[in-house]
C-alpha cells in the first residue's frame, strides 16, 4: 500500500483550526462588548467593561450596590441588572 503524503493536509488542517478559534475569540469579544454596554446603560453610576483574554473574554461591571440590587437587602427586593443582560444575550429574553 502506498503512503500518502499528509503535509499539505495536516498543513491545511491546522489552518482551518485556526480560523475557527479566531472567529470564535471574535465572536466572544462582539458578545462581550454586547453584554457590557447593556449593564452599563442600566446602571448609571457603575461600570462595566469587555476585555478580550487568551480563553475568550471577560465582562467587569463595577457599581456602588451592586450586590444589593442584584440580589436585594432586607429592606429592598432585588433588582437585577447583570441576570437580565445574560438572557438577553442568550435571546431567552
């Protein structure tokens, strides 16, 4: 049986590897930056900011209270902000 020269498949293969994990990390930051500035347009005096990582990429939302209006206090129901962005994300809202 004759072998088969694989270079130029294995070659191939690993090109196409990696233009799927370049659109998948593209993917992630578009979804990132999506969430992030719909948390941001509910809290208006918080943060929240995307940043791409080697894994993918993250979402840091930053507000006075956001604990409290994510998950209420004895005093005050729940509000959630970051929940909500999530499903929307998702479509599932």
């Amino acid at each position: 049986m004759p072998r088969a020269e694989t270079g130029p498949l294995q070659a191939r293969l690993a090109r196409l590897r990696r233009a799927g994990t370049d659109a998948a990390h593209r993917r992630a930051a578009q979804a990132a930056a999506a969430l992030a500035a719909d948390i941001a347009h509910h809290l208006p005096d918080g943060h929240a900011e995307a940043e791409p990582r080697p894994e993918g990429s993250t979402v840091t939302v930053e507000a006075p209270g956001l604990a409290a209006w994510e998950f209420g206090t004895a005093t005050r129901g729940a509000r959630p902000v970051i929940g909500p962005a999530v499903v929307r994300l998702l479509g599932r809202g």
